[in-house]
C-alpha cells in the first residue's frame, strides 16, 4: 500500500505518523505546512497524527523574506 507526498508514491506502513514522513523524507525545513487529504495538520500533533492508507499529503516549506 502507498501514500502521496507531494506528488509522490511512497509507502505506506500502519500507524505511520506525520512525523515519519518527515523523518523518512529528510524533512528538515523549520517552517512546514503539513496537509493530509486536505486537512491541516498541526505542528503539536506531527508525532501523534496517524496517516490512513492511500493519503494524500502535502508539505509545504514557507518561504518569508521581504
């Protein structure tokens, strides 16, 4: 079974957590956004927050400057 991260399969293991992705990813960008299927997930639930089966998940670097 496979998830998407960002346009890309992966797969996908039970009770995977965002933080997984992340951490599977090499995600280390400080300011992330984090969507599953649409839905913001935030920063405090990253280690708890459980990925179903063919997600669909969006990260997002936040770019700031000016």
């Amino acid at each position: 079974m496979n998830i998407m991260v960002n346009g890309e399969s992966m797969a996908w293991q039970p009770g995977m957590k965002v933080r997984d992705i992340l951490n599977i990813r090499n995600y280390t960008f400080k300011m992330l956004v984090i969507k599953v299927n649409g839905t913001l997930v935030k920063r405090a639930q990253w280690d708890s927050y459980r990925i179903p089966e063919h997600a669909e998940v969006s990260v997002i670097h936040l770019i700031s400057g000016g």
